[in-house]
C-alpha cells in the first residue's frame, strides 16, 4: 500500500470538509473493496475519510412502510433486523448472502452502492425497489444513480448518508454466485407493488446493474415463473468472461428470474 | 503517523504507526501477538480473523487507524484464566489442526458463528459460514466436527460462553 493520511469523520459536515481539503481523497466505509484494492496498489488517494464511525449514518428506521437504511449500516446489521425482515424479507436475505461472515460485518450497504460493482448484490435491489439514494446534497432515485461499471452520479466530495424505499407487496433476490468469490455472476431482484413488477439484473451487465424491462412487461399480464418461458435475454452487452460467457449468463439471468418468482409464490409474503 | 489507543485482549494499548499499518501487523509486530496469522494478504484465506467490537474481521483488511478506540480479541484471549476456551478444546479433541496455520482465524470466526446462532448449528451452516476460511491441508472435516462439538457443549454449559 502506498502512503495515505488515515481521517476519521465523526460527522457528515466534517467528512465532506475532510474531503474537500484533501488532495485525492477516497471515503472509506465498510473498506471491503476499497483496502485490497489499495493493497495492490491499483488505489493510491492522498486521504482516505472513514465514514464508518457517524453514527447517524447508521441503523434501520422503519413508519409504515417506508425503509430508511443508514449508509454506514453494514451487511450483519441488515440481515437480522427482523422488523426489515418483516416487511422486505428479500434485501434481508440478499444482505445474508454478500461474501463471507467477515465482509458482512465490516461491509455497508452505502460503500457498496457508491462503489457500484458491476457484480455487487445491492444495486439491483436498489433499482428493483426505486430505491432513493440520500445524500449530503439531495436525492438521486436509484435509476438515475448508477451511471456504469463501478461509476454513479455522485460528485466528487458527495456523501450517501441512507438510503429510502417503500417495503414491496413481494419481492425476492436470487443470485448465482461465482463459487470462489461469491460475487452473483447473474443475480435478479424482483419486486412487485399493485401492478408495478420491477426486475433489476446484477453481475451480468457490460454497464452493470440494469432492469429486464421484458421480463418485466411478461410478469404484468401473468405474475408467475410461466411466463418467462418464452422470455429471450439478448446476451448483447452482457459480460463476457473467464467465469462465464455472455450466452451463459443470458441463460443465468432468466433462471434467476424464475427462482426469484417461485421463491414469491412459495412464501406466505 | 496515526496514533492509537485500543483495547488488545481487555488491556489498553497505545501505539504509533504509519497511517496505512494494518491492524494485523500492530497484533503481531507492536504487540507481538502472533497467533494471528498473514496467509493470502488478499482478504481471501481467514488466518487473520480476529474480533473487533465483538466481530470477527481479518485484520489484514483494516487499517490499524480504523482500529483506535475499539476493543480487539485474538486468539490469545480466547482462554480464561488458564482455561482453553472450549472451541479450543474441540479442536484438540477432533483433531481439528494438520499444520494449525489457518486454525487461529477457524477459532476466531468460530467463536463468531457460534455467538450469531445461540440455536444451535448444523453441518450445512457451519460450512456455509466458514466461507471466509481456508484450510489449505483441506481438513475442513473434522473442523466442521469440531465447532460443531463446541457449539453442544457452549449451548449445554452457556456460561462458558464468554
């Protein structure tokens, strides 16, 4: 690792000030990505501003149906809040399964976001569920947020202090994870409220996470695995790789969607 | 240079270093607690594992500086009062270590799963959970049988379970 100045923010205020004196800061949340990679040298910032310890950035709030989760709450924290696990099962489930107990414990859901892995889990939930993403400055909806591989429509210096939805009538998350990293090599999170069905794909896209607007269209006129039978996903700008192919992850892609939706109908909500 | 104060195994620690030290190298090289072991140095093989704040984390993973202020256990800590603490003990009694290079980071997320599932273990779960840990002797087997053993006799006698 190259020579960095360690900051530590006890407040949003003070790490946006952190970073705006910093000469090439980086914020630091959980640090999953964001150590190794400056381990290996492919990061080298000036400053890095550790977020974890605000302490309003952190913890679930739940009134009525509305979720507000803190940026700095890590993956551990989301997967056993039982109130969340009443009303969306699905993002708890999905926060159980990110990477290994230890990634779970210091990871957050903000630094995953904001980092925006073309394979992490957490994006797709955010744009299956039209998420809000709250900052420092404003609110950013989730379909605007995610920009690319690993790019969102953060400026530079903006913080995500939580993130807001409303708990879906339904929803599930099913992933096919890469058997060594655990990271989705196709994961499909589908959320469904009246008659608005939302089907958001991670871990296949060339540009990351994006929606499966056929899918989504199939499910409105026969909410059931059935209908994706004739479903076709075009393996044009999906990732090609030494994990899989484009093809194979076409294919991924729609049988995670079918689990997702048996996984809805096998469950009491 | 950061400095920091930690709790290391109940006893408060100050220390000076790089801004970039990782909280594994002040274990080992400032305190000279090495039972806690550099395997992959990539966030991959777990034989870092120690608890933070009551977690289990791999210290190569976080920065000495993120550290300051919390309250750390290494495998050093685990025992009581000259006791093994009875995942330690399992280990022994299953004939849960080849080499014992990765077996401080088993014990330590051990200890872990072992707190996040006050009812009880499986097999499946225990697999499931040890993702973060490799053995490269592969002797995950009687591993498994290990924690599986302490999680009994912890559930059986709770008051151990410190």
């Amino acid at each position: 690792m190259y020579e960095t100045k360690y900051h530590r923010a006890t407040s949003v205020e003070a790490g946006a000030r952190l970073m705006s004196e910093a000469e090439d800061g980086k914020f630091l949340a959980g640090g999953m990505t964001l150590i190794p990679t400056m381990k290996q040298r492919l990061a080298s910032p000036s400053d890095v501003i550790d977020l974890r310890r605000i302490e309003a950035m952190k913890g679930i709030v739940i009134s009525g149906r509305t979720v507000r989760i803190g940026a700095a709450t890590t993956h551990y924290d989301v997967s056993i809040d039982e109130e969340l696990a009443k009303i969306c099962p699905a993002i708890v489930s999905l926060a159980a399964h990110i990477g290994d107990p230890q990634v779970r414990n210091m990871g957050t859901i903000g630094g995953s976001i904001a980092n925006n892995d073309p394979a992490a889990d957490y994006p797709s939930s955010m744009l299956a569920l039209d998420a809000m993403i709250i900052t420092n400055e404003r609110s950013i909806p989730a379909s605007d947020f995610f920009v690319g591989l690993f790019e969102t429509a953060l400026e530079p210096g903006e913080i995500i202090t939580a993130v807001e939805f409303i708990a879906p009538d339904r929803a599930a998350y099913k992933k096919f994870p890469n058997p060594a990293s655990l990271y989705a090599m196709a994961g499909v999170f589908v959320a469904r409220s009246g008659d608005v069905i939302r089907v958001a794909v991670t871990g296949a896209g060339e540009n990351g996470v994006f929606r499966l607007i056929d899918a989504e269209a199939a499910l409105a006129s026969n909410f059931s695995s059935a209908a994706l039978d004739s479903l076709i996903v075009n393996p044009d700008g999906l990732l090609s790789d030494m994990h899989a192919s484009a093809d194979y992850r076409a294919n991924l892609v729609k049988v995670m969607a079918r689990r997702a939706i048996a996984e809805i109908a096998n469950r009491p909500m | 240079m950061a400095k920091v104060e930690l709790f290391v195994n109940g006893r408060a620690v100050k220390g000076e270093a790089e801004d970039r030290a990782l909280l594994v190298h002040f274990l080992r090289e400032n305190l000279g607690l090495t039972g806690t072991h550099v395997g992959c140095d990539t966030s991959q093989c777990g034989a870092c594992v120690v608890h933070v704040d009551g977690r289990a984390v791999k210290s190569c993973t976080m920065l000495l500086a993120q550290a300051s202020g919390s309250s750390v256990t290494t495998i050093e800590g685990l025992s009581q009062n000259g006791e093994l603490h009875p995942l330690q003990v399992a280990f022994r009694e299953n004939h849960a270590l080849q080499c014992g290079f990765c077996t401080p980071g088993m014990i330590m997320s051990s200890a872990d799963m072992i707190r996040r599932h006050p009812e009880g273990l499986d097999e499946a779960t225990v697999r499931l959970e040890l993702e973060g840990n490799i053995c490269r002797c592969t002797g995950y087997h009687n591993i498994v049988k290990a924690v599986l053993d302490a999680s009994d006799k912890l559930r059986k006698a709770p008051s151990e379970a410190a």
